[in-house]
C-alpha cells in the first residue's frame, strides 16, 4: 500500500462539441490556454459532450470540406474557400495549424462514440485532441474505423476494445443523451462551455472571458466544496464498472 494524495472534488467543466467544427477546435485551445494559467487547474475536471452538427452527412474521403459546403449551403466553392481561410487565420492567431482546404468531411457519430469509449478510461481529453488534429491538420477520415482505431491505441486504450467498440452500436445511447441534454440546455450551436452547471459560454470567445469564467464559477464552487482534510491510503480496489485492481 502506498499513501496517496488528499482526495478532492473536482469542479466540473462539460463542453459540448463536434470533430468538424473549427471553432470548436479553437474554443478547446482558449480553453487549454485558461485552464493552464489557473492555479488550481487540478481541481477541475473537463467532461466532452457530443454535439452532432450534420448528423445526416455522408462520408466521401474524396471530396474535400469546401465542395461539401458547396453543395450543402448554397456557395459556390471559392467563397466557401474564402470563408474557412478567415477561420483559419483566427485558428492561427491563437496557435493553431487548421488546413480546410484538404480536410475530409465525415460523419462523426463514431469519432463521438470513441470519445466515450475514451471516458471510460480517462483518456477523453487525449482522444478529442488526436482527433481535431486528425482532422484538421493531418487530412485523416474521422469516419474510417482503422483511424479511429489507431487514435485510440496512440491514446493508451486497448486495439481490440476499441475496434469492438466501433463495430458495434455501443456508446450509440450516450451520444443521443448528450444531444438530447444539449437541447434541454437550449444549445443551438457549438462550442458550448458549461461551468459548475451555473455559468455557460458559447462559442469561441476571447481568452479572458474563459480566464473570467474560471475563475468565477471556481471561486463560487469552491467556497462550497473545500478541499479534503485527509489522506488516502492506497490499495486495491474494485470500483463501480466492476473493475478491480
């Protein structure tokens, strides 16, 4: 047995989001970005939500995102190429590569339901990230099984899990929970960032609103959930899914 760390609550931060969404990749960056200057930043937990923007989409590795935006929204292909090049420089001026040009257009009910898989092991933040960059720096299928496979073993979660988990329609109930929620929340666009349940930003908004936020909801949070006065004494356990070690 070892001694382990005080136990202590975590005030949670859920995000609803979707792979294809740019400004979802840039809001979770602001977000990083508070989140790493906040002093208690390991008192805080970050849960993603699954938020489906195109949910009837058909995947076509060979068309690239601005002929499907054409198609889709009435434009023609340059100014869908004009409107995603101002997006990228906004993904850029906080740090981002985002290539639209190249990026492929997917379904992304199963990169959704790998991020629940992801939860199941506390490698969510890991998967999320691997697979915006997947999309949107590496010009990789969200929808094809053996990527999806091979983000989660490079995340630390089992191959064959994984690619059993894919196959199936397991996790299919906890993406329609969590769009279901978003619509009782009145989230009609994403990003969405929900602080402690009383406090929401959409969309990607600038840095010090995220540092704002944190620090608002967290001091309010706090005072009501002080930090445990014990230490734990580590041993083997069993936990609630069953799972003992």
């Amino acid at each position: 047995m070892k001694r382990g760390s005080a136990v202590a609550a975590k005030m949670k931060i859920e995000v609803w989001s979707d792979i294809m969404c740019p400004f979802c990749y840039i809001g979770d960056k602001k977000l990083d970005d508070a989140l790493a200057e906040f002093g208690d930043r390991d008192r805080i937990e970050v849960e993603f939500k699954s938020f489906e923007l195109m949910p009837g989409l058909e995947t076509h590795p060979i068309r690239t995102t601005n002929e499907m935006l054409a198609e889709t929204k009435g434009m023609t292909i340059e100014q869908a190429r004009q409107m995603n090049s101002q997006v990228a420089q906004v993904a850029a001026s906080v740090g981002l590569e985002m290539d639209t040009e190249t990026s492929i257009p997917a379904n992304t009910i199963n990169a959704h339901r790998l991020t629940h898989l992801a939860k199941k092991h506390g490698k969510q933040k890991a998967v999320a990230d691997a697979l915006f960059r997947a999309y949107f720096n590496e010009q990789k299928n969200v929808d094809d099984l053996d990527t999806l496979v091979d983000i989660a073993t490079a995340s630390g979660i089992d191959a064959t899990e994984a690619r059993d988990v894919l196959e199936s329609d397991a996790y299919t109930n906890e993406v329609q929970q969590d769009v279901h929620e978003a619509r009782q929340l009145g989230v009609t666009g994403v990003p969405f960032f929900v602080f402690d349940r009383k406090y929401a930003i959409s969309g990607a908004q600038e840095a010090e609103v995220f540092s704002g936020t944190i620090e608002k909801s967290f001091g309010e949070w706090a005072e009501a959930n002080p930090a445990s006065p014990f230490e734990v004494i580590e041993g083997q356990t069993c936990s609630v899914d069953g799972t003992c070690n």
